[in-house]
C-alpha cells in the first residue's frame, strides 16, 4: 500500500516526540513505540559499540559524533536490519562527502554498489545523485535539496523492495528496489565536516 503524505506526517510528529534516550549500542534504550536509539551525541562516550571500516577521522566532539577531513571511513552497527524506519539528525559542511549506507552486504567493503547510501553531498559532480538521493537507485529532486551548514533530518522508511526518504519533511525518493534485503547500516565520512547527534530506528 503506498505510503501517503499524511501516513508521513504522522511518521514526523512520531518520531519528533521521541525522546532521546541511550548512548552507544550497548546502552541504547526502547521506548514504548518500539523505537531504538542507536546514537545519541550527548551521552556518547566512545565508539566502542561501532565497528570501524577505512580510515575515516572520527571524534567525539561537542556531544556529536564527528568525521572531520580524513579518508575514507565508515562506522557500522553490529546489528543487521531488514524493514525499518530511521530517522537521524545530522550536521553538513559545504564540503561534506558523507551519507547513510542501508542494508549493507559487505562488512569489509562499503559502497552504493552493495548498499543503499542515502546521500549527503551537496558539490556531488552529478547532483542527480546528491544530496536526497539513494546513489545509482534513485534521483533527487531538481532543484537537488541542500545541506549545508546547518541541522538536518532523514527519515528512511524501508519495506520489502520500497524505499521512502524525507529530508527536513521533503520527501525526496519513493522508489522500489529488491538488489538488498538486510544489513548493518554504515556512517560515511569522505570529506568536509560531518556531524551525527542522533540516530534511531524501528523495526517493522
């Protein structure tokens, strides 16, 4: 059944009353609507909860989590997903190379030819596949969204072969695509400044 713009708005007011609860993965809490914090900035203490992939420069900064001008790297969840709804806050620089890599196949190696990477690139050489997008799967919005310099919110509905992304309450992809059933998800920090202060999920 398709997923309407009311369905959607009460998905956004859900999820903006939620309260932030837990820090890392060994301390993340459920709340009485089945949501899981994966990350939560200001009670981060360390990423040991994380499994580290590359060599990206990540820190703890300002009750964030933050990849800052380092090589390629990527943070992934121990835990594997299938169908979910996700919604995380994050900080961009105009420079900032980074996404969220869903349904990964490959623990050792990630990428958007064996994950789904809901993209934050603002100065992507082809902005079809920028920011709002799902790289190689689905194009963003022309104008292509922006998110620089400031606080922004995706919110991911993935179920079965669909695949719904908001950003700051646009929606920018409804597509359907079986290539990936499950997987962990994967922080990305290729460039620029990133910023994550918040991350949860809800299995469906």
């Amino acid at each position: 059944m398709p997923i309407h713009r009311r369905q959607l708005l009460s998905t956004t007011l859900g999820l903006a009353a939620a309260p932030l609860l837990g820090g890392s993965l060994a301390g993340c809490a459920t709340t009485a609507g089945g949501w899981t914090t994966l990350l939560d900035g200001p009670s981060l203490k360390n990423l040991d909860d994380w499994s580290p992939l590359g060599q990206g420069n990540w820190k703890i900064v300002d009750g964030t989590l933050e990849g800052r001008n380092g090589k390629l790297g990527y943070l992934l969840t121990r835990e594997a997903y299938a169908d979910f709804e996700l919604r995380c806050e994050f900080w961009a620089d105009a420079d900032c190379n980074s996404g969220l890599f869903l349904r990964c196949q490959d623990r050792a190696k990630v990428d958007a030819d064996n994950s789904y990477e809901v993209n934050i690139f603002d100065k992507r050489p082809d902005p079809s596949y920028g920011t709002g997008a799902i790289v190689n799967v689905a194009k963003a919005p022309v104008p292509m969204p922006k998110a620089a310099d400031r606080w922004n919110t995706y919110e991911v509905t993935a179920r079965g072969d669909r695949m719904v992304v908001v950003l700051n309450g646009q929606q920018t992809v409804d597509v359907r695509d079986a290539k990936f059933r499950s997987g962990p998800i994967a922080l990305q920090s290729a460039g620029g400044v990133i910023r994550f202060r918040s991350l949860k999920i809800r299995t469906l």
